[in-house]
C-alpha cells in the first residue's frame, strides 16, 4: 500500500467517526422531539457507516440502541430500564428484548 493511500485510509476513518458521531447527536436530539422513525434511521445509518469503515461506534453511543432491533432507546418513551441484581436492564418496547450492563461498584 502507498503512503498516499494510508493517508487516505486514516482521513476515511477520521470522517467516519465524526459522522457516527453526529449521527448519534441528531438521533438523540430526534428522539426527543418525538420523531422516533428518523432518530431508528440515524442509528441504522450510524451503524453502516461503522461496519463499511470498520470504525467501532463509540462507548456511549452503543448504549443508547438496542441490540437486537437497531431503535433508539429513549427511557420511558422506546425502552423500560430497571436495576436487578447489581445490572442495568433496558427492556426495548419494540422488540420486547433486554439486555443488561453492570453497575459499577465505587
């Protein structure tokens, strides 16, 4: 590979991950407005953009989708979250689906 073409590799991902990011800022600005079918295609969006890149999706960012059927979450609105057992459980209201994060212990 050429240097020129790991320059451009490197300016591709630094691209992709400010628009993952951005992506993830108007999803969340959509979603609490109430316009929960176009915050779900910012996420989808989001999430191609990371796999055609091979960009992770930021720390953060991960926690506010559900796993299994790409939406938004938004607590109260899109998802259900509960403390059991020492873990977080978000409960998605779409697919009827949870997953589980552990809680710190400081």
């Amino acid at each position: 590979m050429t240097k020129r073409a790991i320059i451009d590799k490197k300016n591709q991902k630094t691209i992709a991950s400010k628009r993952i990011k951005q992506l993830f800022k108007l999803a969340e600005k959509n979603a609490l407005s109430n316009k929960l079918n176009l915050s779900d295609r910012y996420v989808d969006l989001a999430r191609k953009i990371s796999m055609r890149y091979l960009v992770p999706i930021p720390k953060e960012s991960k926690r506010c989708f559900c796993k299994h059927c790409y939406q938004y979450m938004l607590p109260n609105v899109t998802c259900r979250v509960r403390i059991h057992g020492g873990k977080l459980v978000f409960y998605c209201n779409k697919c009827k689906k949870f997953s589980r994060m552990p809680l710190r212990n400081k």
